[in-house]
C-alpha cells in the first residue's frame, strides 16, 4: 500500500468510528426508551413501534448494548 492508500484508508475508519459512536448513541437512548415505555399507555401505533424497537433491541449482542449505554452516559455527560 502507497502512503495515500494508507492515509484513505485511515480517514475511512476514523469516519465509520465515528458514525459507531453517533449509532451507539442512538441505540443507547432506544433502550432506555423501550425500558421505561408502558405499552399499555401507548397508542396502538405507537405501542406496534415500541415493540418492533424492542425486539431489534433485544437481538443486540450483550456488548454492543452495553457499549450503547455506555455511549449515551457519555453524551449526556458531555451535554451537562
């Protein structure tokens, strides 16, 4: 690999860390979204889309939730 491969190849994993980072986040806040959501109080819509989020959510690997949360403490600590 040429220097100017190397150097694309490092902007491209910096990029995709950095979308992981921001996805993290998101995941994180769905979590906690579904965890304190009551279906029974939710409009059926709603309550359909909870539950469909709740099942991607579940299917996570363990690490990759707890890197989620992880990321969402991280952002509202930064946001304080």
């Amino acid at each position: 690999m040429n220097k100017q491969e190397v150097e694309l190849l490092s902007k491209e994993v910096e990029m995709l860390m950095s979308e992981r980072t921001r996805l993290l986040g998101v995941v994180g806040a769905a979590a906690v979204l579904v965890a304190n959501a009551d279906a029974g109080e939710l409009p059926p819509e709603t309550a359909e889309a909870a539950e469909l989020l709740s099942r991607f959510v579940n299917e996570l690997p363990e690490e990759t939730l707890k890197d989620a949360l992880d990321a969402l403490n991280a952002a509202d600590m930064s946001n304080a």
